[in-house]
C-alpha cells in the first residue's frame, strides 16, 4: 500500500515539475550556442504561447539565432513586424551618446529621464552587435518584470516612453552598458542589441 502511495506521489511531483517548464517546441543549432547560456540558440519560425499573459507568439530566426520576423497576438489582436536582414541594415534614431532605437514616427531625441520605481514587463531577445546571441526570453516563456532602476541605464532609457504592445529595438553602445566589465561570458565593452515587446 505504501508502495501505491509513493509511486502517486512521485507520478503527481513530475506532473506539477512539468508544468513550470518551457513551452518552446522548437529546433536549435547543434553547434550554435547562447553566448551567457550553455543552451543552443533557436533556428526557423517556431510558435510559443503564453498561458499566463494568453499571448501568442510566431518567430522566425536566421540559421544563427537573430529574430527576422516576429508575429504576437493577443485577444485578438496582432503585431506582425519584418525586421532587417542584417543589424546593420537597421534604421537608427539617436536617443543620447550611446543610445539608440529603431526609428519611430515619435521623435525620442533627448528623453533621457525615466522613474527609477516605474515597473515594467517585458520580454526580449538580446545579441551583441556582431550578431552573437546572449540571451532570450521568449523561448523560455519568462518575461523579465522590474524597476527601471534596476536595469542598465541604456535598457532603462531605451525604453523610455514604451507602450503595451509595442515592440522596439534598442542600441547599447557600453558606455550606457555594462562598460569595461565582462559580465558572465559578455565581453567587455560590447555593444547590445535588444528586441523587446512590451506586455504590460
């Protein structure tokens, strides 16, 4: 009897593991892989959905891990956006030294101050700016929620004015990064490059 009990609870405790973990179903690079993660980066349009948010997203990567076409849906709505080839085709607007977004019919230029307390959520997919993939939170279906405080200020900035549902790039040179230091396997003074959808 004792037995039963055990093998149920076991069965019950891997249910409830199972649950907590990626929702991800797609491929990955055999040789490729995240430059701050042991894991491999993900490769060709794949599907996630959300179950918290109820959000749905399409993703289509390059063969070495970059977004080039990101479709979110959500109650119904949809935001389909084509990003360029290659990052250095992007068209960039200025914030301040160091700092850039991709261009947006809003001039942002000069809109440097943001509350340190405001709270944001958000997911994101992070690359230096030779294209190497660091991190990304799509695939893991674990938006990143905090203080602007709390971020580097190039992140916090860049996402000055941000609106649910909006989805941006931003440009961090390492001056308004994480500088001269090597911050796990990022190198010093790299530059970042983040694709980030606003949820809420």
């Amino acid at each position: 009897m004792k037995i039963k009990y055990l093998i149920l609870l076991i069965f019950f405790i891997g249910i409830n593991l199972t649950r907590g973990q990626d929702k991800y179903k797609g491929n990955f690079s055999k040789t490729e892989k995240f430059i701050s993660r042991n894991d491999f980066i993900p490769i060709r349009t794949h599907k996630v959905f959300d179950e918290d948010e109820n959000l749905s997203y399409k993703i289509k990567y390059s063969k070495n891990g970059i977004i080039r076409k990101i479709k979110i849906s959500q109650n119904g709505k949809n935001l389909s956006v084509k990003f360029p080839k290659k990052i250095d085709q992007i068209v960039w607007q200025k914030i301040t030294d160091g700092l850039w977004i991709n261009k947006v019919k809003e001039n942002f230029y000069g809109k440097t101050e943001f509350n340190n307390k405001d709270i944001v959520k958000l997911h994101y997919d992070g690359h230096l700016i030779n294209g190497k993939p660091f991190d990304n939170s799509f695939i893991r279906n674990q938006p990143l929620k905090g203080e602007l405080g709390y971020f580097i200020k190039g992140f916090s900035i860049g996402l000055n004015n941000i609106k649910e549902g909006e989805l941006r790039i931003i440009k961090i040179a390492p001056e308004m990064g994480y500088g001269n230091k090597e911050v796990g396997n990022i190198p010093q003074n790299s530059t970042l490059i983040y694709y980030v959808y606003r949820i809420d």
